[in-house]
C-alpha cells in the first residue's frame, strides 16, 4: 500500500484538484492522510466534503502551524503503507503516476525513492538521472516522489528552505539513492505554493541584490554547511 501525505496550510483553493487526481490514480491500494496545519480557511469544510467520495481511505488531521516538515512527519506517524510519497495541496498529479512509481520501485529493489519531471505551470521541469554528485551542488529532485518506508529517515524539523533537498542528502548519507523516470507524472499548481518564489536561474547571478535571491543564498549555504560540502 502506499501512504499519500499531504500537509495542507491555507491552500485550500488548490487541494480540490490535487483530491480528484488522487481519486483518479489507476492504482488504488492506497490511503491518504491529510494535515491542516494551523489553516485559517475553509479547508475543513472542503475536506468534509469530499469525505464521503473517499470513505475509509482518507484520514484528515489538524494541527498548530509548526511549519511543512513537522507537518509531513506528523503525517507519517499516522500513516500504514510499505511505501509513502509526500504530496503538496497544489500538486496535480497524472492518472498513472503512483502505477509507474510503483512498478520502478518494485522492478529496482536497490533503490530508495523514484522520482520524475514535472511542470510547475507551464514551465517544464525536465529533471535528470540520479547523480551523486549532481545531487551534492543542487536541488533537482521534487519533494513528491516515492519513498520506501524503511529508508526514510524524517525531516529534519529545524529546515525551513530546501527541504527535498536536505532528505535527500540525509538519505545520501545512508547510502539510499533515487532513480529517475523520464516522464512528466505531476503538475504543480502556481500561486502560493512552496514554489511560488520561483526565479529565472539568470537571476541569481545577475540579481544579487534581490531579497529573494540573499534569501536562496542563505539557505543554500545552511544546507551545505549541515552536510559537509562547502
């Protein structure tokens, strides 16, 4: 089975499609576990409302606003399946997704994790191969992707920016690695989503004044100073 968290805080204009798609998923042996933290809108009222839609498979919890990752760990304590994906409120994801992550997983038995592109709007995010050492100079691998239960390791309460990327170095350091499909499984919705501050890479090396661009800076170097690759 597989364990589908969402950590959901005030996106509840964009969670409706993210459930239908979920609802859609040719694979069905899967549960969903749904964490309001600490929303201020009507996400409880949306959610009761798709309750009956879901039945037992959906499990809906609320909680102080602690942030995504104490949220997504909460999640993960309720949660039952061999295999878990973390799935934004704003991520769209195709009819055959879990399927085809699935089938990796099982078909790759020294893998930890699988992984695909993805477009954020119209814009494509064509990832790579999984690379080590790519993977010690940039964050290229979605949050949203399938993990082996044993291997995951929690986030790491104290990241607030670059989380994905932070687990799966953490996972790095445990010798659990990813595998990459080569095909658009998920779209992520604009607006307020974790993306939302998304920058033209020519920015960062012609923008450095830009608040946004000192904030990137400062993260990235908080990532790499916890896991040694200055």
């Amino acid at each position: 089975m597989i364990s589908i968290i969402i950590p959901v805080h005030n996106q509840a204009n964009k969670i409706n499609s993210c459930l239908q798609s979920i609802l859609n998923q040719s694979y069905k042996d899967w549960e969903l576990i749904v964490v309001n933290d600490g929303s201020t809108d009507n996400i409880k009222k949306i959610i009761s409302d798709w309750q009956n839609k879901f039945g037992e498979k959906l499990q809906f919890f609320s909680k102080q606003n602690e942030g995504s990752n104490p949220t997504r760990n909460f999640g993960f304590t309720k949660s039952r399946g061999e295999y878990i994906i973390f799935c934004d409120a704003d991520i769209i994801m195709k009819e055959d997704m879990l399927a085809k992550m699935l089938v990796a997983l099982e078909n790759n038995k020294d893998i930890s994790f699988v992984y695909s592109s993805f477009n954020y709007g119209q814009k494509l995010f064509k990832l790579f191969p999984y690379s080590e050492e790519r993977l010690k100079l940039m964050p290229y691998i979605h949050t949203t992707s399938l993990i082996r239960r044993g291997d995951f390791p929690g986030f790491d309460n104290n990241i607030k920016r670059f989380q994905d990327w932070d687990l799966w170095l953490t996972m790095l350091e445990h010798n659990k690695k990813g595998l990459w499909l080569d095909e658009i499984l998920f779209t992520a919705q604009t607006g307020d989503g974790h993306m939302s501050n998304w920058l033209p890479k020519i920015a960062y090396k012609v923008l450095p004044f830009l608040s946004a661009v000192k904030k990137y800076n400062l993260a990235v170097k908080a990532i790499k100073t916890k896991h040694q690759l200055n």
